[in-house]
C-alpha cells in the first residue's frame, strides 16, 4: 500500500493553499513518493512562489551534527535561507521578519514519532510567531513512522526544554499534523491552521507499511530501525555511554570503553528484553563520546515491534549499567540543548525524579506504571486532535 502524504496530495490537486507567496519550513526529508525536494518542486509549480526557507536543527539541507550550530543566512537558487539553529536560544524562533512577504507558512518535516526529537518543537515556535502576525499555517502531513502506540513519560512543567516542548508522552503517537492541532487547541486558538491530511495512513502502520521511500531526516536517523528504537535509545545522551553516533548504526549500538559485557548481559531478565536480543559488539565512534577509542557493549537488535517497548528497554539497560559500573558510569553534566541547570537526562526524560529512582535501584515497571495516570489524561487530551482513527 503507498500512503500519499500530504505533499503528494497537493501535487495531485487534492488540496487548495491560503494564497501563493509561503514561507517554508523544510529539511532534507520534505520530499514527494518520487523523491523530489518539496523547494525544487516550488520552483516548478506556479502556485508557490517560495519566498524564505526555514532550516531546523541540522539544517534546511540536513548536513549538520545534532547540537552543531547552523549560523547566519544563506541563499538557496535565490531563495534566502534563515536558520533555526544557531548558537542561542533565541535563534531558535522566527522572527517577524522572517515570515514578511508571504501569505502563509507551510511546514513540511518528517517527525519520527518521540518527544524530544526537536522538529516538532521548531514548528511549535515557528506557529506561535506566525499567531503573532496574523500568519495562516499549513501543514502537509506526513507519516509516524513507528505508528499510533503512545508510551513512557509524561512532562512536567519545570522539565520544558527544547527537547520537551509539547507536553505529550515520551512517544506520542501522533503525525505532525496532529501535533499541530495539539497547539493550536491547546495554546494558539486564534491561529489558522490547514492540516493538508494524508491518505491511505492507519495508526498501526510503521514506516515500511506505508509504501513511501524513507529519507534520513537527521544525520544520525538513518534507517526506520533507528526510530523504532529512538524513544529510548535517546536517554544515552543523557549519560557517559556512546549512543552509537559517529557509527553507521546509531541508538542501535550503544556501550563505553569500561563497559563489561558479560555482567551487563547477566543482569537483565527476559522481561527486560521482550521482543529485542542483544548482542555484544566492539565499535569504535568515530566522533562525539568516546570518540576514537575503542567500545565495549551491544547492538540491540528489534525482533518483535509489536512486544518491543523501547522506553522501558533502555531504562532496564541503564539500571543494569549503572550497578555494574556504580563509578565508571555517569550522567551528562554539561549545557545540553541550551539548558545549564538541569541534567540532560531529566530534560530528556521529563521528570527530576526518575533518575535518582534509578539510582536507588526502584524496579523500571513500577517508575513507568507511576505515569501511567497522567499517559491516560494524554490520550483523552489529544482526541480532538485526531486526524485519522484510533485503532
């Protein structure tokens, strides 16, 4: 089955936008099922007339590293490209400047269906100063790619960061044009917002079902295997251990130079492996942690997606690692997404309780059951939201 994005829908005709002139929000996935760049296919199209591009972390062309800085303007075939991410914080939003002369943003990203992976924030910004000028919002959808399932943590307030700006779970369940709805009901009632819906997608489909080529849309983001583990694979970084980046499989391979293996693997129950294997690997990152020096640990293989809860599978990794290597093991300590005073980890996981939990060895089931309550307020929250039917 090919799902037809809401990209392709508006290449076939199937949807009108709210005038011609846009501002675009775009990155190196905002491609049709042909593969085609949705910058190059307005060059072609008379009915955009593309007047600025916006470039999210990693950049409008997707070549920059996570945290690396994407400075200034530049020009793309004429067209001006501002950045979203630069060396601050207040780089992060556009400015009214950089939505004049046009009569409505569109936003066209691959999300990737986890909370703290920012291109959902960035669209966030990016619709909260367009309410500010009277700006209508377009979103062409486009697929979760690991699906409608909505696990782990809920978000408290005092942990809002650039990787926890919507308050949803950990894994959401939700398209980008949901995530929008979300926002705009939620925050910014006064905002048009057009949601150019997909057609053909089901919440119980991953990526693969969909029939579409994937892109990487980040660096370190390169197959749908990754994503499928990235919910949890991304609370490594906010520890010592590798997450694998500066290696061809990132968040799948994961580990340290002290790391033993052995003990490691000699800790965890069936329970805490439910639809993945493990298997022990050396590697050597080439850049980012422990750069250049050789690893010990594992390639976390999914072979059941179904019974594979990423969240709690990597939290079990954690435990364990932290009581086999109580002084090797550490928590990342440095400014982490223009955040100083909190640790990476908590911004990460949403709450400045569960790491201190782990540390005194509180069993993973009952740290996830605690959010449970608050994940059942989320998806009757989010109903309104809703574009296509809950399975």
């Amino acid at each position: 089955m090919t799902v037809a994005t809401g990209l392709d829908r508006w290449l076939m005709g199937s949807a009108t936008l709210p005038g011609r002139r846009a501002v675009i929000l775009c990155h190196a996935a905002s491609v049709d099922r042909n593969l085609r760049h949705i910058a190059n296919l307005a060059l072609e199209d008379t009915r955009l007339d593309v007047v600025r591009i916006l470039g999210p972390e990693h950049g409008f062309l997707g070549a920059a590293q996570d945290m690396q800085p994407v400075e200034g303007e530049t020009v793309w075939r004429g067209i001006p490209v501002t950045s979203l991410y630069g060396s601050t914080e207040e780089q992060l939003r556009p400015s009214p400047k950089d939505l004049a002369g046009a009569d409505f943003l569109l936003v066209d990203v691959q999300d990737v269906g986890a909370r703290y992976y920012t291109y959902a924030a960035t669209m966030a910004y990016c619709m909260e100063t367009a309410a500010l000028v009277g700006l209508p919002v377009v979103v062409f959808d486009r697929p979760n790619p690991i699906g409608g399932r909505v696990e782990g943590f809920a978000l408290e307030d005092a942990y809002r960061s650039f990787v926890g700006t919507l308050p949803v779970p950990t894994r959401h369940g939700l398209t980008l044009g949901e995530l929008a709805r979300l926002v705009q009901l939620e925050t910014l009632p006064d905002l048009e917002l057009h949601v150019v819906e997909m057609e053909g997608w089901r919440r119980s489909m991953y990526f693969e079902d969909t029939g579409l080529p994937w892109v990487m849309p980040s660096p370190n983001m390169p197959t749908v295997d990754t994503a499928v583990v990235y919910p949890g694979a991304c609370l490594l970084e906010g520890t010592n251990l590798s997450e694998g980046r500066g290696t061809t499989r990132p968040f799948e391979l994961f580990g340290a130079p002290w790391l033993d293996v052995d003990q490691v693997a000699g800790r965890l129950t069936p329970e805490d492996l439910q639809g993945c294997a493990l298997r022990p690997v050396e590697f050597l990152p080439t850049f980012q942690k422990w750069a250049g020096q050789p690893c010990r640990g594992f390639q976390l293989h999914v072979l059941d997606r179904n019974r594979f809860d990423s969240i709690r599978t990597y939290l079990a990794l954690i435990l364990a690692i932290f009581h086999v290597h109580p002084s090797a093991f550490g928590w990342r300590d440095e400014e982490y997404e223009f955040v100083g005073d909190r640790a990476a980890f908590d911004l990460l996981i949403g709450h400045g309780r569960v790491r201190a939990l782990l540390e005194e060895g509180r069993d993973v089931d009952t740290l996830l059951e605690s959010s449970q309550t608050a994940i059942r307020e989320f998806l009757d929250i989010r109903r309104p939201s809703l574009l296509y039917p809950e399975s």
